[in-house]
C-alpha cells in the first residue's frame, strides 16, 4: 500500500488560492487581460539594477550576517530616521525574504493556540492563514466597498478581549488600495499599547501614495515600539519584487527575537540583493514619484470607468495599485469572474480570496498600462449591461 505524507494538521489553514484559480484558467485562454497582477509592471529602475550587477560581479554572492547586510540595515536606518524623525537604529530592523517572510515572521511569532487575532476584512492573502496556522483564532473586522473599505477604529477597540495577542494593519491596503486616516491608526495603536496587544502593521505600500495626504506609519502614533511590529520591503516602491528583500522594524528586544527566529527559516536574505536594495533606498527618489505619477493617473481613469460601469459600486482608493468594487449583494464573485473571464478575457481576482465577507467584489490591479486597462473595461462594460442580477 502507497503511503502517504502525515501532513501536519496546521497545513488545512492554507487555501487554495483564489488568484491560482484565475491564473489556471486564464493560462488555457487566448488574449486575456490581466487586471490580475499584484506586482508593479515598471521595469527595475537602472541605478537599482547596476548595484545588483556590481554586487555580483564583485563576487558579493556569500551569506550576509544574518540580521542583514550591516549596509543595507545602516541604509534603512537613515532612510527611516529621515521619513519617520524617530532615531531608529540598524538594531531596530531584521532584514527578510521580501515583505511575505516579514509578515510570516511578524504573525506566527505572536499568533498562538489560545489567542486570538484582530485582521480588518478584505486582507491579504497571507494574514488569516497565517494566524490560524499558528493556532490562533480570528476575529474579523468587517469593511465595505460603500464606504471605501475604512475602517471604524473604535469597532477595532471594542473588538479587543482578554485573548487579543495582535492587530493586522495594512495601510494602503492589498486588495483595496484604502490608505486609513492618521486619526484612526493613531487610535488604535494608542487602545493597543494600553491593552498590551501588538499592532503588527503591513507597510509595504507606504510609498504609493496617489493623493496630497500625509501618509501615517504606526511608528508615528506610537512612543515606543514595544507593542509595535512593522513589516515593509522594496518590492512595491522600486518595482523589484523579484529580488526579495523586505525587513521587520520593532524595538530593539523585539528584533532581537526575531532575528533569531528569522535565523530558523530562511537564514539569511539575498545577498545582491541587499545590495540593490540598499542602493534603492539611498538613491535618487525620482523613479518612486514617477512611478506614483503614472499609477495615480491610471487610478484617476478607472475610478470614472467604474462608475460609468453598471453594477459596480466603486469608490476612490488613495494608494497602492489596487480597487475592489463591489457586486450587487448576494453575488457569487468567484463565480462571476470566472465568467467573465470566459467570456470576455479580463482576468481579475475574485473578492473571497481576502475574506468571507467579500465574496460580491472583485480586486482590480492597474499596475498595467493605461490602454491595457482602457481596452478591459470596452470588453467588460458592455458585457456587464448584459447580466442580470
Ligand atoms: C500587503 C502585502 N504584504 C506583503 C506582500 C509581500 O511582499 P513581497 O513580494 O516583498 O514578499 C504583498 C505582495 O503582494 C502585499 O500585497
């Protein structure tokens, strides 16, 4: 008799991803458009790429500390300190495999059987999972697409019990692109810190912000950073995803943690890439502005398109690359973008893969170029005045 693995129980908190689901049709489709993609369709900037190359042919291609290359950890402690004016030190960061180890990491250290996790609904893919991997319950927050997906910080208060171990932010966010007022991260992070809960905050967007507002990172609201873990990388902001390379920032003890337990998964980050990553960070900014110029331009269009679109409720989302409209209520999303995707060829990702109560949406990316997505909506508009609810 064939045996099989004795998987491990904790792996049934692991879905089948609902992005997969699209890309494994999409895959056996002629001429699709991708409104699927989470990842910046700009090329690496030049000055990005040549310190990779340089870091490479200088033979710079052996294990780093394991914290990180001191220079890249020196780079994000000025760049930190110049963005924040809070002294953060290069011992207040872990370098990681790209923003998914930071927040693997930031959650199954504080997610545990017994405790329970606070995560503001649609999420990102990882952080449900995660928790309940770890063995934690979770308790979600739940936010629509008729009031742009922002949260109610006081229905996060009230949401904090004696098993609360962490909060998940994640500002602007993946899947909506929402970019939550500094009042309401402020209030949270202040019940937080009372509380003794941590606010583990997903920061990867933090640049990608499309509209004259002042961004707010939870290392603003918080005097110390005991109670604070922040995940970010530059996969996002310099469109590098493909050189993963993230990092943890948190108070000293806390990396210290962390680091060793960053040590007993993936060691080390890539060297060349720190190596890049480091040059990103301490180089010219102009590639992020023009890249936020184009995104924000792209953001300006889809919003009107939306909602010329019948059966769409939208909204306008301040950062990252994404929008999640809504469906009628009552709509199976899942099974409407697959059909729409037989049908008209826009591949986009169906609203469950962020969370239960999202199943009527759709998550849109427009990191691709502005005709590219001018071309989907001539498809799915016409086709959209066809369906009936
Ligand atoms: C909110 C969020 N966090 C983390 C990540 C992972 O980033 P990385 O590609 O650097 O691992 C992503 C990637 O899409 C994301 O959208």
């Amino acid at each position: 008799m064939q045996r099989m693995i004795d998987w491990n129980p904790a792996l049934a908190a692991l879905p089948l991803s609902g992005i997969r689901r699209m890309f494994n049709l999409a895959a056996t489709m002629k001429d699709v458009i991708h409104l699927s993609i989470g990842q910046p369709d700009f090329p690496t900037p030049k000055h990005i790429i040549e310190a990779h190359v340089a870091a490479l042919n200088e033979d710079k291609t052996h294990y780093t500390m394991d914290a990180g290359l001191p220079e890249l950890l020196s780079a994000l402690s000025e760049y930190y300190s110049a963005r924040t004016g809070r002294r953060l030190k290069p011992e207040n960061f872990v370098e990681t495999t790209g923003g998914s180890e930071a927040m693997f990491l930031a959650i199954t250290s504080v997610a545990a059987p017994g405790k329970e996790v606070i995560v503001i609904e649609p999420s990102f893919v990882l952080f449900q999972p995660l928790a309940r991997m770890a063995g934690a319950s979770v308790r979600r927050i739940v936010t629509t697409a008729q009031n742009g997906y922002q949260v109610d910080p006081q229905e996060v208060i009230d949401a904090i019990g004696p098993k609360t171990c962490a909060i998940i932010l994640n500002s602007p966010g993946n899947p909506t692109g929402t970019l939550y007022p500094r009042s309401a991260i402020q209030a949270i992070c202040v019940e937080a810190q009372r509380r003794g809960v941590t606010v583990i905050s997903d920061e990867v967007y933090d640049r990608l912000i499309l509209d004259e507002v002042e961004p707010c990172s939870v290392l603003d609201c918080n005097p110390d950073l005991d109670n604070v873990i922040v995940a970010s990388c530059v996969s996002k902001t310099y469109s590098m995803p493909g050189l993963r390379i993230g990092w943890l920032i948190s108070s000293e003890a806390n990396i210290q943690t962390l680091r060793r337990y960053h040590m007993f998964t993936t060691t080390v980050g890539n060297t060349p890439g720190q190596w890049a990553a480091a040059a990103a960070l301490q180089g010219s900014q102009q590639c992020v502005a023009e890249m936020v110029a184009e995104y924000r331009r792209r953001r300006d269009h889809i919003v009107s398109w939306i909602d010329a679109a019948p059966h769409l409720s939208g909204y306008c989302p301040q950062g990252a690359f994404y929008i999640m409209p809504s469906l009628p209520a009552g709509t199976d999303g899942s099974a409407f973008a697959l059909k729409m995707l037989e049908e008209t060829g826009v591949c986009t990702i169906p609203g469950d893969t962020f969370g239960e109560s999202c199943r009527n949406a759709l998550r849109i990316s427009y990191a691709t170029a502005l005709e590219t997505i001018e071309q989907a909506f001539e498809r799915i508009t016409p086709w959209l005045e066809q369906q009936s609810f």
